[in-house]
C-alpha cells in the first residue's frame, strides 16, 4: 500500500504543509530561489509531518498549530539531510545530485542553517515554550547520535545495542518528537501521550533499520543513491554487526577489510552480499525491524480506533514492506 492511499485522511493537511514549506523558505534574495527549488526536488515521503498530524488527530483534533508544527518538523529534517550529505560526501539522493556536488560544501551548510533558522522562526512566533523545548532537546539528541555514530567509523566493535542506541537518537528522535507534538498540541492526556511518542521511536529505528538493509541489498535504480554507501564511509549498520558477530574470528579480519576498503566493485559487492545471505544477517535486520513495528503498533492499544489511528497502524506496515 502505498503512502498516499495510506494519508488519504489527511490529504488536504498534507496538500497544505507542502505549500507552506515552499512559501516559507521563499528567500528574499530571488538568486537563493534556484536553492529552494533544488532541495524541493529531493522530498521524501514526509514521514515526520504526517506522524505529527496523525497524532493530532488521533488525541482530539487539528489546531492551526498543528500545520506550523509539522512545517518545523520537515524543515529540520530537510537540514539534517543536506547536512549528512556534506558529512558523507555524498553524490546522489533521490536521483538529483545532492546541494554539496552542485554548489559546494559552504553553500549548503549554510543552507542546511539556513532551514534550521527558518524552523525555530516559525517556532518562535508559536509563543509555545514546550514545542521549543522539545525541539530543542530533540535536535540536540539527533546531534549526539550522529557524533557517536561518526566516532564509532571504521569501529568493527559495535555491538547491536550500541547501534539500536546511535538510530534511535540519530533518527527515531524526531520521529518520536513529532507525534509528541502532535499530541500535546491537542491537548492528549500522559498516556496517550507517552503511546504515541513511544510508537514513532519505535517506528524511527524501524525505518532506519530497513533504509540500512536497503544498502546492502536494495536496487539502485529504485533507491536513487549508489549501493553500499554506508559500508564505503565506515558506517558498521545492523546486517554488518549481524555479519561479523556470526563469523569464526579468524574470518573476521578479511570480511571487515572486504567490507570497509574493498567494496566498491562489481564482484565485491557480489561477495558481500553472498557472506550476508549465508548468515541470514539480513533477514536478522529485517526481523528486529518488524518486531519493532509490532510493539510500535501494540502501543497504540490505547488510542481510541480511527481512520487516522488505522493510518499510523499502516505506516508501520509500511515501513518495513518499502523497497526505497
């Protein structure tokens, strides 16, 4: 199923934060416009703004907050992406070469600010010091995690703990910020508050887990983006720490030299992914993510049932069915 039949609650809501995140980064400098239209190319599937909308409406109803809240949320996503992609070196997202080949790494770190600014400007005419609390402190989880995941390259010593720990700060945080505010801003009581925010963490690593699987084993074409990135920068993901955890040691010093310096050809990706379907170490990754998609699901036992409640059960599903 895909994400448009499963937001069709929420169509003229998310129609409405899309026109609102191109109006509000409207520079006024009109030369900066060739900026704004090029990241407008790279949108994904506005994960983050339907979790926060869907929250909403499942904890009493939209407020006009609601639509300012989700622009935030995708805002700052948007800097984090044009931010890892300078970090990453990174050529191609979504088939559009991302802001850092086109214009240098200057330009878009600067323009990553640039959104960041642009999101806490928003949040401050809210006049809501808990949302910029809790976007405050999420940003900062999300930059602790993404440190410790760049100290931690080339690190063969990476347990799965520590790797769930890195994803559910560098990614599942604003997940699970947005369907925090998302309910707040409706005025949803602790629990159900504490369920929804515990479901898009949950739905955040799972996401993660499957974007990590999709480079080892995902088509390129339909990814957009060269395989084995991640492999290629150090990153030691789920299927890897699966990997190397499941091999005799004295096969672990030629798969990691496999992995990290030798994997960027044609027979080596091939050996790659050979060593990983040997050990199941995908089907692994694949497994821990639904099993987190189930507890995620499980919490919303105590959101009354909905359209927009059936919705966030379905994204779950989708989550871990995506090839992209």
């Amino acid at each position: 199923m895909s994400t448009d039949v499963i937001l069709e609650p929420l169509k003229d809501q998310m129609r409405e934060v899309e026109e609102r995140l191109y109006s509000d980064l409207s520079p006024a400098d009109k030369r900066l416009s060739d900026l704004v239209y090029h990241v407008s190319k790279i949108q994904g599937k506005r994960l983050r703004p339907a979790l926060l909308l869907l929250s909403g409406q499942c904890s009493g109803g939209l407020i006009p907050q609601h639509i300012d809240l989700a622009v935030v949320v995708e805002l700052i996503h948007t800097a984090t992406l044009v931010h890892d992609d300078i970090i990453d070196e990174a050529v191609v997202r979504r088939h559009i070469e991302t802001m850092n080949i086109k214009w240098g790494s200057k330009i878009s770190i600067l323009f990553g600010d640039y959104l960041f600014s642009r999101a806490y400007t928003i949040l401050s005419a809210l006049d809501s010091q808990m949302s910029t609390l809790i976007m405050s402190q999420t940003i900062n989880i999300l930059c602790e995690g993404e440190m410790v995941q760049l100290l931690r390259c080339y690190d063969a010593e990476v347990t799965e703990s520590e790797y769930l720990s890195i994803i559910e700060r560098k990614t599942a945080s604003l997940c699970a910020a947005s369907c925090k505010l998302g309910a707040i801003s409706s005025g949803a009581n602790k629990m159900q508050t504490e369920a929804l925010t515990n479901y898009g963490s949950k739905i955040g690593m799972a996401f993660q887990i499957i974007d990590d699987c999709l480079d080892v084993v995902g088509a390129e074409e339909r990814m957009g983006k060269p395989a084995n990135l991640d492999a290629q920068i150090g990153k030691l993901t789920l299927p890897f720490i699966r990997l190397v955890d499941k091999l005799p040691i004295d096969r672990r010093e030629s798969t990691l030299e496999l992995i990290f310096q030798n994997n960027n050809c044609k027979d080596s990706k091939a050996a790659i992914a050979d060593l990983l379907a040997e050990h199941d170490a995908v089907d692994y990754a694949y497994d821990t993510a639904k099993q987190l998609i189930k507890k995620a699901q499980d919490d919303l036992s105590v959101i009354p049932d909905s359209v927009y409640k059936t919705s966030l059960l379905e994204l779950g599903d989708y989550v871990v069915s995506r090839d992209r």
